[in-house]
C-alpha cells in the first residue's frame, strides 16, 4: 500500500505541469488553435520562473515571472498567426527552437541560485488512507490547480467570451457574421494558455526540481496536445489525460526499484500511442472544433 | 497554400516597382532586426562581441572550401525532407512528421548497411532504399489512420514523431537489434556500430580544401525531378487539383485517397532518403538524437519556400549556412545555441513582410471607407439641427 | 407607374404624407468597388417604419453587397448611411446591431455544435443567462410561430428551422430594421407563406422596417409595400408594389423586354402555370417508349456523422428527356448530386447507367459510366478557381490531353480555344485564372467541360444558382439542346418555377425519398406544393 501511495504522490507531481498547461491548452484549442508551441511557452516559464525566483528571492513572484514569459511567447505566437496570419506551424515549431536556444544559451551565461516552494500539508485529509498523502501533502503551487481548473471551465463554458471562443473554433465565417472578432478570440485564448503553460513550466522548475536543466521540458508541451486530444477537447478529459500520462511517468521512474523490469520506451511512448487509439477509437464521441487548424481570414468563405 | 502563393505573387506583380521596393526595404529591416536583436543578446550575456561571433559563423560556414562544403553537407537533408514536404503540401496535407520519418528512416538504413555484404554501390543503394521504404511505412501508418478512419494528419504525424524516438531508442538499446557490439569485453553505449567505410557516400575533394559529400547531387537530382513532376506530368496535375479543391478533384475521378496517401507516402519516403543520406553521408552512426531537428528544419524550408521545390534550393541553403557557422561557435566561447536563437529570429523575420503588408492592405481599406463616412458626415451636420 | 431611370426620390418623398417622415434607414450614395468591379454604384435607398421594401435585381446585381454594407461587414468607399435620420460610421456588424438593424442571412450565421439558445445570444453583450435565452427563444417563437427547442443542437436541425432560428435571432435584439437576403429559397411554399404572414406582422403590429432581397418577382408583388429594382451595381427603378406589375419589374431587372413565359421569366420567379407541351400528347408517348438511361433503385446513404441523406430514393431517366428534380433545399439533392459525382457511397440500394450497375463511391466511376454532372456549388466542386481556364476544361480528361505521363500543353491548349469558342466562353486567354471569370462564363467552362466530353447522363444541379438572365437562357438552351441531342438530362433545383419552365417529367424529392413523379402537363401547383412538403402523391 505504501508503494502505492508513493506511486500516486509522485503522479501528481508529474501531472501538475501538464495540467496547468493542459487547462490553457484546451482553451486554445476550443477557439481554433492547434497549438504546437506549449513546449516553448513551458520552457520560457521553468527557465524566466526560475530566474525570477533567483532574483526576487521569492518563488511565488517567480511564478509571476514564468507566467509573464509563457504569455509573452503566446503574444508573438498569437500576433503573427492570428492577426498577420503567418502559418501557425511555422509560427509554433519556429518559438520552440527560439526558446529551446535561447533558455539554453542564457542557462549557460547566467547564474542562478536554487529554489524550491514550500511543501504544504493539510491537516486531517493528509491521514486518508492511500489518497491522502498524494492529494493533501504537496508543494504550495500545486493547488493553485483548485482555482486554475474551476476557472478555466467557467470561462469556456459559462462566459460570452467562452461562448465566442467555441464560436470562433466551430465556424468562423458564421461567428465574424455574427459580429465576432474571430482573431481577436483565438489570440486571447492562446494568451491564456500561454499564461497557464508558463506556469506548468514554473512549477517543473522551482516547485519540484528547484533549478532549470537545459531542454528540461523533454517533450511535455506535446504531451499537452495529446492530453487535449485524449480528453476529446473538454476540460475532464485533458485531466484525465494528463493524469494518466502523469501516472505513465511515474510508474517509469518507479517500477525498477520495485524489482518489475518493463520496457522505459514503452512507457515513454504510451501517451502519444494512447491519444492516437483515442482518436481511432472515439472519433465520434469525442468532438473536435470543427475550424481547428484552419485560419480565418475574413472575406474568404 | 495556394493563397498564400497568390498573395506573394499578386503584390509583387499586380504593385509594381513601388511594391517590389517596399518588400525589399522590409524585409532588410526584418533581417537587420533579426541580427540586431541576436547581438544585443551576446553583448547582454557574454563576454564575446557580436561581430566575433557573426565572423565566426562566416568562418564556419562560407570562409573556404572545407566550410562551403560543410555547409552543404548540412543543407543536403534538409533539402530533401523540404522536396517531400511540398508533395505532401502540394495535395493539401500537412505532414509535420518528418523528424520521426527520417529517423525510423535511418534506423532501417543502419540495419541495412551494417548487414548488406561487400558494401559499394549496390550496398549504399539499398540502405538509401531502405530508408525511403523506412520513412515510406512510418508516414504510411498515418495515412491508413486518415484514410481509413479519419484521423488528422497533422495530429497523428506529430505524434508519430514521438514514437518514432522510443522505437529509435528501443532499438539502440538491443544488444540483439542496433546497440554497438561490444570489443574485448568494453561497456557500450545506446548507439549502434559505425556502418563500414564502404557503404558510405563517397566524398568528393579534400580536407583542408573544398570536400563535400555526393549526397548533395542525389538532392539536386531530385529538386529536378520534384520540379517537373509537379509542374509537367499528369499526376502533378491532379496533386494540384486535389490540393486547391479536394471536391472538384473527387468528381474529376481522382481519388483523394489514393492520391492523397501517394504524396503523403512520398513525403515520408523523402524523409527517410535524408535519414540515409545523413547516415552515409555524416553521422555514420545511429543513436538517440540522431536527426539533430533536420526534420522538424525540412519542414520549414519547404514552408518558408512556400511549396517551390526550386526556392527549396536557396532556402535550405541558408540552413544549411546557419548550422555549419553554428558548429563553430564554441571557438568564441559564445553558447552554439546562439545558432537557434539567430535562426528561428530570422525565420520570423523571413514571415513578417509579406504578411505585414497584407494586414496593411486590409487595414488601409477600412481607414478609406471611414474617412469617407466622416467627409460625408460633416456635411450633413450643419444641416442638423442640434436637438 | 411613373418611373424614369434616372429619377431618384427620396423614400421620405414616396411616403406621401408631409411633413415627410424621416426614414427608419437611409443610404445615400454608397459606392462600393471589389478591384474593377463596382458592385454598387452611388446607391440610394430609403426604407421607412411600417414598411417591407423589396429590393429586387439579379444576382451580381448588387443588393446582398448593398445590405453587408449596412451590416457593417463591408466598408463603402463612398456615401453614407443615416439611421433615423442621423449619419452613422457602421464599421462591423456589433455597431450594426446597436443601432438596431439585423440581418437573416442567405448562408446562415448559427453555428452547428452550438445549441439554439447558445446561438441566439451569440454576438451580444454582457453576461450568459441561459434561462432568460430559452425563455425568450420559447415565447418569440410563440408569438410569431415560430416554435422551436431552446435546448437542439443546431446540426440536429432542418433548413427550414434553422432559418427560424436566425429569425428569433434577429428578432430578440428587438431591431428597427429587419433584412432578410433571399429568404425563401430554403423553404416550401407553404413555408414561404409563413415567413410572409410572419413579416407582415412584424411592420403592422411593431412598426419595424423591413427589406426582403430577392430576385423572384412573384414574391416581391406578393409581399411587399415598395420596391427598389437594382440592376449591375445602380438603383433603376422605384416602385410602389400596388403600382406596378410583373413584366414592368422584369424588364427594368432584366434591362430589356422579357417574356414572362420562357425560361427568362422563369429564373425571374414567375410561374408558368400552364404548360405548353400539354397538347402534345403524342410527343409524351414517343418518351415513355425510350429507355431509360439512369435508373436509381432504392438508394439509401447516411452521411459521417449518421444522418440520413437518401432513404430508399428511385428514379428513372429517359434518353432525350429532362427530369425535373424539385424539392426544397436540404432533403437530400446535395447527397444525390454526390452520389452521381462518385463521391457519396450507397449502404444499400444500385445505380445503373444503361442496364449497367456502377459501383457508387469509386472515384471517376459515374464519369466512366458517361455522367456527365453540373454541380450544385461551381466553386466548391465544379472547378478548380485557382487553375486556369484551359486546365478547368480538362479537369476530368487530363489523359487526353497528355503524351507519356507529361501534361502536354499545347494539346490541352488547342482543346481549349476550340471549347472556348463554341461555348462563347469569355476570358480573355485560356492561360486566365478561373477565378478572374464573371460566374456565368464559369459555369461556361463547366457546362462546357461536361458536354464535351459526350454524357449519357447530364445531371444539372441547380445550374442556374447566382447567374443573371442572359447566362441562366444560355443553361436553359444548352440542357434542352442536350436532351434533344438523347443525353438523359437530370435537372435538381429547388426553384420549382425553373422545373416548370423546363422538365418534361417532374419528380418531388422529400427527406431522400421521391414523393412521386408526374408529367409536366399533369402539374397541379397545390399538388405539388404538398408532395414539396412531405406529402405522397
């Protein structure tokens, strides 16, 4: 039982930093951006966390400061491909070199001082038996999911701006005709997930590690847009997806000392072989936006 | 696609010299941006001066023969994956898969030469066969996935991309598949052998003077035959049809999947002929980080050079140019992943004109029309009375 | 009656009374160019409260251009727009919106995955109140009837109720200025009766001001108070309805004297009630003793996501006749024009082309078999905009025009200029980008590319949609040409008035299935119009 419960509580820490960028993700990709740049906006906020952190002494402005540098890669990603309608591809792939080189150069030019978030432990619940530790016994940043997860449902799926966004990611043509900016929609979507993802890039650095590894993302940007694809473009999905990809990790790391011997590949591989028998599997159930991918330019219908 | 086609060439026909000007004047202003915006980050972060390292990258890259011909080498398999990218393109499919193609490419490859007997021609020839069936059957699960179950191309591609890396790394890891063999007992590392000096590409001229591997004759070769099969033949014909209008091309009789899987296929054969050409050619050897983002690189010169397998030529070049001049960095004591931040600054660079001066267009319309509703208005004010 | 071209009064004036009444919207002057085309040239128009006011013209005429532009989502180059008599800068559909005036649009604005009430909210401001959208959505639609699920997908819907729920849309932000752009083609008569009874209401009881865009000049004398006749981007005409008549409007739309009993009068939406092959009796039994060339039996095909497309449809077409296909758009003619383009795949059922079967759903195989088709949307897949004149001609026959695997050009352009000059195609070379050609010289190149390649069968799916007069006679002499030359000419349309004019035998098409086939001379207009709405012969 008690290897269980380490299991699950390494899990969640695996999981947060999909899951806050997960959140943002799924916005995005709900307004119509098939957003390939995660990886790049993770980076700029575990790296800019980091250094904020270094700086400031504190990590929660360093929290500030990732989410500053997620949005800030989000506001070039956005501007080029929603308002100058540059090819998001080249837009996204281009960002994840820009960031890959540029945190890596500045890790090797600057120095920075480790941090590490404070672990908080919630009296009571901290005792259930196997939950209790994974759930209740974290570092600080990791509940800042229980504000992010409500808030990013209710904007989707409660606000005008949500119901614009979905517009926007269904039918373009029809929501510009409706007097939608369209554009304007999509890039304030991808601010937000730019925002989020800044934050899972923080929490990887300064919430669990405490200091920045070059390309210490590895990957987990496009494990996001498999979570999202998973989760079939709704928020419990995406989590339920990223927990799973979470778990996949954990057992990576776990199961050698616990004397099983599975293949890493395997599991490394597992959440991007899962998000394509998803969609092999419950392309019915699981409804794409209709117009995601595809870029809007008014006038041509 | 074609739309963004249209758009370059409509400005540059329809506006005449004073169009032609103002790209040229925006895109140098880009450019400079680009490089200006690179040096303020070396003189910020490092002890280097930026003309240091821009000399150094020329050094690495153009100064003489051994650097041209490196800089070949490197834009060699780039041009290659591009070629393919603009089948894939061309019919209206968005294939970002390439990095995982070239590698699955390269590890059959590997296979390949390390077995074939006697090596020469006939041995380089199949290993660069098999990488393109390698490549060929790694985008060719992503085109069953589409046409069978309609399953995004661009999604399954990327993903495949992911996979293809733990297959890679599976692989190199098998003392029974590709990891080295190990010599009088000596540990190994996940890479495979070194494939023999005979099954290489060979290389024409020498260190220290101009030298570069065959393979960039193989690109050219076929930069020539993409260009006419696209242009002049029947079946790039229909490419086009169904890449402007995949309607229109079904009720001519082609048939989208057949033609569509085709390119797609191909593409993904061209990336795994890169594979092989970087194995043969350079790298000699597979291991985890093998394709070195050539793939994820392709794909940009083949969109940057928006869909002319002809503009693939000069575009890969500069890649090309900016790895080689990359690699010799180190001597500066500037971070090499300073070539990363240069590169991708002046792709976005390379976007922003065209694309800029569309937005103006539009923008200018609206001032246009609002400026006439005001002239008109201000003539019917004074006839109002005030309530 | 008096109406000089160039006169111009103000719709203030037309009004009457005086003091004139300021107009609920004025447009003076609007210009608006698209390149070197001027879609409207220094437009006037006036609409008053209390008022539906046509504007009537033929497509391209300029009216839906005319109306964006008061919508805001077209900017003008020149004039102005004055909302109860005070000038407004419109500069999207929001300001629109504010200042009360909406549009039901021809293409409709709701979106699909949406629900009803999350549509009919859509383009407001301020916060999400689901219960006051379903509210309002019930009791609009119970005030005007136009009842519909607050809580249906969109996708889940018909046309016909789409098209409502446009309606409530516009209707719920309470506008003083209601346009409806071609309304009427997506419902049955009884529909359009409605709609009519719907609007009239809306102007008597609430003052509202409405224009009804149309191009059928029987629904204009039916529904409105006054009308304004466009024609190539300029007003030419005003009217009171009451005042005028059928072939006035026609010759003013049209620029020239129009018979109302051909196939003009007929793309102008006038009726021709009786037919003229009634007495010709004889020819009718020299028809029925051909074969039939396309014979569908109990076609059934569901589309991706699990609608029903075509429910057991059978249909028969003779060599040398023209089978009018009516129906009202969206029960199943779109799913039949695929089917016969190879596109759409049966479940069960055959299609046959002279007693032969041919396999549905495989590319190129009804081209083969000698279907010959004319597609409903030229722009979505009757040609290739972004091609050339000379390549859209050999779309479908490229290895005839090829040497070895290559595309040989010269041949493809001999092919051209000989198609090029028997259909009267103007383009100013092959070498031309099909999207540069007017819309009929594109349909041109299209009617062209099919018949020169001798069809069995020629489908013609709403082939006169978006041309003017002169290319809409041109189809008409080009299908019946064909028909007498033996091709089996399928002709889909949902404007019934063009069936009349042309088919020898009608079928009506409900929820793909076929309500029954008649004569032409066996028509009966309240017969039809039942079999239109669902009902069995």
């Amino acid at each position: 039982m008690n290897d269980l419960t380490t299991i699950l509580s390494s899990a969640m820490r695996l999981t947060a930093p999909l899951a806050f960028a997960g959140a943002g993700e799924q916005v995005a990709e709900r307004s119509g951006t098939l957003n390939i740049s995660i990886e790049a906006m993770m980076l700029a906020g575990a790296f800019f966390g980091l250094l904020g952190t270094s700086i400031f002494g504190n990590v929660a402005v360093g929290f500030v400061v990732g989410a500053a540098a997620g949005l800030a890669v989000a506001v070039i990603h956005a501007n080029f491909s929603h308002r100058l309608n540059a090819n998001t591809f080249v837009v996204g792939l281009t960002l994840n070199v820009l960031l890959l080189g540029l945190t890596s150069f500045l890790d090797e030019t600057i120095d920075m001082t480790p941090h590490q978030a404070g672990v908080i432990r919630i009296p009571v619940l901290r005792s259930i038996p196997v939950i209790g530790e994974p759930l209740f016994v974290n570092r600080w940043p990791m509940y800042l999911l229980v504000v992010v997860l409500p808030l990013s449902y209710w904007l989707v799926q409660r606000t005008r701006w949500g119901l614009e966004v979905r517009a926007s990611g269904e039918d373009p043509q029809a929501a510009d005709v409706t007097g939608i900016d369209v554009n304007k929609r999509r890039r304030q979507s991808l601010y937000y997930c730019g925002l989020l993802a800044g934050l899972g890039g923080a929490y990887l650095a300064i919430a669990e590690v405490g200091t920045f590894n070059q390309n210490m993302t590895a990957g987990r940007g496009f494990l996001v847009n498999s979570a999202v694809i998973f989760g079939g473009w709704t928020l419990k999905g995406t989590m339920g997806g990223c927990f799973l990809f979470g778990a996949a990790d954990a057992l990576r790391l776990a199961l050698p000392a616990l004397g099983y011997t599975i293949t890493p590949q395997l599991l490394i591989m597992a959440p991007y072989l899962l998000a394509i028998l998803a969609m092999l599997f419950f392309a019915s159930r699981n409804r794409k936006p209709a117009a995601l991918a595809v870029a809007f330019e008014r006038g041509i219908t | 696609m074609s739309k963004l086609v249209g758009l370059f060439s409509g400005a540059v026909s329809g506006g005449r010299g004073r169009r032609v000007g103002l790209y040229v004047v925006l895109y140098a202003l880009a450019i400079l941006a680009a490089l200006a915006l690179s040096a303020l980050l070396v003189v910020l972060a490092t002890d280097a001066s930026p003309w240091s390292v821009f000399k150094a990258m020329y050094d690495g890259s153009l100064r003489d023969g051994a650097a041209f011909g490196l800089s070949l080498d490197e834009a060699t398999p780039l041009l290659v994956v591009a070629l393919g990218t603009i089948l894939a393109t061309r019919c209206g499919i968005i294939n970002i898969g390439q990095e995982g193609q070239l590698i699955i490419g390269a590890t059959f490859a590997t296979w390949v030469a390390l077995e074939f007997p006697g090596g020469g021609f006939p041995a380089i020839a199949a290993t660069m066969l098999v990488a393109a069936l390698g490549g060929a059957l790694w985008a060719g699960i992503a085109a069953v996935l589409r046409f069978t179950r309609k399953v995004d191309v661009v999604i399954s591609t990327l993903l495949m991309n992911f996979i293809a890396a733990e297959v890679v790394s599976f692989a190199v890891n098998r003392a029974y598949l590709l990891r080295e063999t190990s010599v009088g007992g000596q540990l190994t590392v996940p890479q495979s052998d070194r494939i023999p000096e005979n099954t290489r590409l060979p290389r024409i001229g020498h260190f220290p003077d101009f030298n570069v591997s065959t393979g960039v004759f193989l690109a050219i070769v076929l930069t020539a035959v993409i260009a006419v099969v696209v242009v002049r033949t029947r079946w790039g014909f229909r490419l086009r049809m169904l890449g402007m209008n995949p309607m229109a091309a079904a009720s001519a009789g082609v048939s989208v999947a057949a033609v569509g899987a085709t390119a797609l296929i191909l593409s993904g054969a061209f990336a795994g002929v890169a594979g092989g050409v970087m194995l043969t050619g350079t790298a000699f050897r597979l291991q985890p980080g093998f394709s070195q983002s050539v793939g994820y690189d392709g794909l940009l010169v083949a969109l940057i050079a928006r869909g002319s397998p002809i503009a693939c030529v000069p575009v890969a070049f500069f890649f090309g140019v900016l790895r080689a001049g990359g690699g010799f960095l180190a001597s500066t004591g500037v971070p090499r992943y300073l070539v990363n931040i240069v590169q991708s600054l002046l792709v976005l660079a390379a976007l922003f004109p065209p694309v800029f001066l569309g937005l103006r267009e539009r923008r200018k319309q609206l001032a246009r029309a609002r400026a006439a509703a005001r002239m008109s208005d201000a003539s019917v004010d004074t006839e109002l009375v005030p309530a | 009656m008096a109406s000089v071209v160039n006169e111009r009064p103000s719709g203030a004036a037309m009004g009457g009374g005086s003091p004139p009444p300021v107009a609920a919207v004025e447009l003076r002057g609007i210009t608006k160019r698209f390149g070197d085309v001027v879609a409207c040239d220094a437009v006037d128009l006036a609409v008053a409260r209390g008022e539906i006011h046509g504007l009537l013209g033929q497509n391209g005429a300029g009216k839906s251009t005319l109306m964006k532009i008061l919508l805001g989502l077209h900017n003008a180059d020149a004039g102005q727009i004055l909302v109860s008599g005070r000038p407004v800068v419109v500069k999207d559909p929001l300001v629109a919106a504010s200042m009360g005036i909406a549009m039901v649009h021809q293409h409709f604005s709701v979106i699909g995955a949406l629900r009803v009430w999350e549509n009919v909210t859509l383009g407001e401001r301020g916060r999400v109140d689901p219960k006051r959208a379903a509210r309002h959505v019930r009791e609009i639609g119970e005030r005007y009837g136009l009842a519909v699920d607050p809580q249906a997908r969109i996708e889940d819907l018909t046309t016909g109720q789409r098209q409502r729920v446009e309606i409530i849309k516009c209707l719920r932000r309470n506008p003083d200025i209601l346009v409806l752009d071609e309304p009427t083609s997506v419902l049955t008569l009884a529909e359009s009766q409605d709609l009519f009874g719907v609007l009239r209401r809306v102007v008597q009881e609430e003052s509202r001001a409405v224009v009804l865009i149309s191009h059928k000049l029987d629904e204009v004398l039916h529904a409105t108070d006054k009308v304004t006749i466009m024609r190539d981007g300029a007003v030419v005409a005003r009217h009171r309805t009451a005042d005028t008549d059928a072939s006035e409007l026609a010759r003013e739309m049209v620029g020239r004297e129009v018979s109302l009993r051909s196939t003009a009068g007929a793309a102008l939406g006038v009726v021709v009630d009786d037919a003229a092959a009634e007495a010709d009796a004889a020819a009718r039994a020299v028809r029925s003793a051909r074969e039939v060339v396309l014979a569908i039996d109990d076609a059934h095909a569901k589309s991706s996501d699990g609608r029903r497309l075509l429910d057991g449809l059978t249909l028969d077409v003779r060599r040398g006749e023209i089978l009018g296909l009516a129906g009202v758009e969206g029960n199943g003619q779109a799913a039949l024009g695929l089917l016969l383009s190879s596109v759409l795949p049966l479940d069960r059922g055959t299609v046959s082309v002279s007693g032969e079967v041919v396999r549905t759903g495989k590319p190129g195989a009804m081209l083969r078999a000698g279907v010959g088709v004319i597609p409903e949307d030229r722009h979505e897949c009757g040609c290739v905009l972004d091609m050339t004149v000379a390549e859209n001609l050999v779309l479908a026959d490229i290895d005839t025009v090829s040497s070895g695997v290559f595309v040989n050009t010269r041949l493809m352009r001999e092919r051209a200029a000989e198609l090029i000059e028997r259909f009267s195609i103007k383009t100013p070379s092959p070498d031309t980008l099909m999207r540069q050609l007017s819309g009929g010289n594109q349909q041109r190149v299209v009617i062209a590319r099919e018949l020169s390649r001798g069809p069995k069968v020629l489908v013609a799916a709403q082939p006169t949609h978006g041309l003017d007069v002169g290319a809409i006679e041109f189809v008409a002499e080009q299908l019946r040409a064909a028909a007498d030359a033996g091709v089996a000419v399928l002709l889909i349309s949902t404007e019934l008035e063009e069936i009349l004019a042309l088919a020898d035998r009608v079928a009506v098409i409900n929820s793909g299935r076929i309500m029954g086939v008649l004569d032409r001379a066996d028509v009966e207009l309240e017969r039809l119009g039942l079999m239109l709405g669902g009902r069995a012969a």
